[in-house]
C-alpha cells in the first residue's frame, strides 16, 4: 500500500465531513419536506445541497485515494 501524503489524508477527512454533511442534508430535507411541502424554496435548496455535497464528497475521495507519482525534484536520478 502506497503512504498517502498530508494533503491526500486532509482530502479523504473533507470527504468524510461532506457526506455527513449530506446525510444531515437528507435528515433536515425530510423535517422540513413534512413542514412545508415539496414547493418551498428551502426544500428545495436542501436537495440542492445533498447533490452538492454528495459531488464534492466523491471528488475528495478520487483525489485522497489517486496513486500519485512523486514529483518531487531531486537530485537522485
């Protein structure tokens, strides 16, 4: 298994925080679907946000699980 370096493991934890992110935006969709109907701009943003943050949280996760070369410069070759 490859080390991941420090801003690989910072994106898959930003991963993690927007999927509960999302799964907070499904619960409070729900609470306020039964409130205010399907109709309401604020329903309707809820949604909004669970595609939102279901997107970053997939683009997070591709970047902090790539297999990257190391690209640093050294003097080595």
């Amino acid at each position: 298994m490859k080390k991941r370096s420090l801003l690989q493991k910072i994106s898959i934890a930003f991963a993690v925080l927007s999927y509960l992110c999302a799964a907070g935006s499904v619960y409070f969709s729900q609470v306020y679907l039964a409130e205010l109907g399907g109709d309401h701009a604020v329903t309707a943003s809820f949604f909004a946000a669970i595609v939102f943050f279901v997107g970053v949280g997939i683009v997070l996760q591709v970047m902090g699980t790539a297999n990257l070369p190391n690209l640093s410069f050294s003097s080595d070759d």
